[in-house]
C-alpha cells in the first residue's frame, strides 16, 4: 500500500470511529422531539408517553417541542428537514398518511424525508354526538342527517386530519351531507362539541373517553373493523350498516430521513421493548389505543398502504387542498 493510500485508509477509519461510537453512546445530549400537534390532544399525549421512555432508559432528555398546524405537516416538515443525527426525532401520525392523499404540493415526501422508527399504536376513533342529539345509533344518525342536508356540523381537527378524512369516509359511503367544521387540534375542537357549537365528530378514543364517561358526549360507534376493547358493548359503523367502513388514527415514532440505522435501531427497540410489557398495554388500553409495536420497516410498509388508502377515498371524495 502507497504511503498516500495509507493515509486515505487512516482518515477514513476515523471518519467511521464517530459513527460506531454514536450509536453505542447515543445520545450524549438531549434530544429535540417534535410533536406535531399541539398540547392536550392524542398526539401530544402519546409523544410524551415516548419522550418519557426514552427518557428514562438513556438518561437524556427528549424535550418534547409542539409544532403545530397545516394537519400536522409543519411539525413532520421541521423534523424532515432537521439534521439527521439522532438529535431531532418526531411524531409521525395518521396525518402523514392523509397529507400526499389531499395536498396538491407538500414541502417533504413523507415516505422519502422521515425514516420510521416503530409504530406505537392505533387509536380507534368514537362518532360522538353532542347529548342533546337525539340518536343514539348510525341508523338514527343517518335518520336526522338526511331529513336535513347541511342542517348538521362536525368537527375535525384540521383540513386533512383524520376526523375529517373518517367522516369524509362516512360522507362517502352513506351519502350524508353535512359541514365540516376544522379546528387546529382535538382539544379546542372537542370544547366545542361539548357546549354544542358542533354536533358530532370522529375523535380518537384517547381524546373523549373521559367526557364520554362523563355524560358530556355520547359515542354512537367506533370506527376500527372490530369492537374497542374498554367499550364491548358499543357498535362498529360497520355494524350501525356502513358496510365495509373501517378506518381510525395511529401514532409512530420518526426522524429524518438518513439518521444511522444503528440509532434507529437503538431508538426501536427501546420504545418496543417497553411498549410490549403488560402494564404498558393496559395504559394504552385504557387511553384509548392498542399497542401496535413493529419494526422500522414493518412501520414503512404501513405507512405507504395507509397513503394508497387515504389517495382512493380523496379522489372518490374529491377533497384536495392547495
């Protein structure tokens, strides 16, 4: 070997001793976590499940950073954009299986400019009405809203969202007309149907099962194929007569795109090991979610089957947004 090409193979061996040590050591500071809704909704509440557990197995910390707006794209799009170092890491949600569905020009690809770490969980939705509708199933629901085309309103939590798009959905396949009403988040939007400003809306469990306990909203079906497991006695839309209606959130974990797959790695199997524990599933069940742990490529799958999904109802919906 040339004294020159000794010296190339030297830089390069260093240039690699960083990486190795990253992963192994990762993460020596603390790490931006971009949640991109903003504080309250499920969202936020699963991202700060993520952050803690992190959190607590690295001993750094996972500052959670709520980006709101543009159904979630502003927040995906920082984190897309961000360094792909392992210090910037992100939320990707059902909305970034809507976005490429709806939007005519998006500022980052979802399936190209993030890379999957595992997904968390699916969020079945509740149609909830305001309690003083009077219907207490789909088929009386169908009833009031086709007596009076438009005379209802619903609530989404964004042009996009998943609310809106599940309802789109129901619109679809039941010929229903009704107005749809955005909010920039669930929270606000769920404050609104609870004093009445908005009839009825798709909420993730998550998010409303306090108030349906409660009294102050009624849930009439969940959105998911099967019954909810804290709610057995509640019908599917399916069952209500939607057939073939299945649909609902889901949360995961990101980053940018290119971040070290040992990093990834090491950020996956944190999250799933805690994630697949017992008492982790019974939290999640009585939030409103099912734990759906995966592998980072098991997540990518997913995601392009839900964006293929999402593109046949929007273009069967005619939703598209500049």
């Amino acid at each position: 070997m040339t004294h020159h090409l000794q010296k190339i193979a030297v830089a390069a061996l260093f240039a690699l001793c960083p990486l190795a040590a990253t992963a192994q050591q990762y993460p020596v500071k603390p790490v931006r976590f971009i949640i991109p809704f903003p504080p309250g909704g499920p969202t936020d509440i699963m991202g700060r499940i993520a952050a803690d557990i992190l959190a607590k197995s690295t001993g750094q910390q996972f500052i959670a950073d709520n980006r709101g707006g543009a159904g979630g794209n502003i927040g995906a799009d920082l984190c897309a954009k961000a360094p792909a170092d392992g210090y910037t890491i992100c939320m990707i949600t059902a909305a970034q299986g809507v976005s490429p569905a709806i939007y005519k020009k998006m500022s980052y690809d979802p399936v190209k400019d993030l890379a999957t770490v595992t997904l968390m969980a699916s969020l079945p939705s509740l149609l909830t009405v305001h309690p003083a509708l009077p219907a207490k199933n789909v088929k009386e629901l169908l009833t009031i809203a086709k007596s009076k085309p438009d005379a209802l309103t619903y609530a989404s939590t964004g042009n996009g969202s998943s609310p809106h798009m599940l309802m789109e959905m129901f619109k679809f396949y039941t010929g229903a007309k009704m107005v749809h009403v955005p909010y920039k988040g669930q929270a606000p939007a769920v404050v609104d149907q609870i004093s009445g400003q908005v009839q009825l809306a798709f909420n993730t469990a998550i998010g409303v099962m306090p108030h349906v306990g409660s009294g102050r909203l009624k849930a009439i079906a969940v959105s998911s194929k099967e019954r909810f497991p804290p709610m057995p006695d509640l019908q599917t839309v399916e069952e209500g007569g939607v057939k073939d209606f299945d649909g609902g959130s889901w949360q995961g974990v990101g980053a940018p795109a290119n971040t070290p797959p040992d990093i990834i790695r090491r950020l996956n199997t944190i999250l799933v090991t805690e994630l697949k524990t017992p008492a982790m599933r019974e939290q999640m069940i009585k939030r409103g979610a099912l734990v759906s742990a995966n592998t980072p490529e098991e997540f990518s799958i997913f995601l392009k089957a839900e964006i293929a999904k999402w593109t046949k109802i929007a273009k069967a919906a005619k939703i598209s947004i500049d």
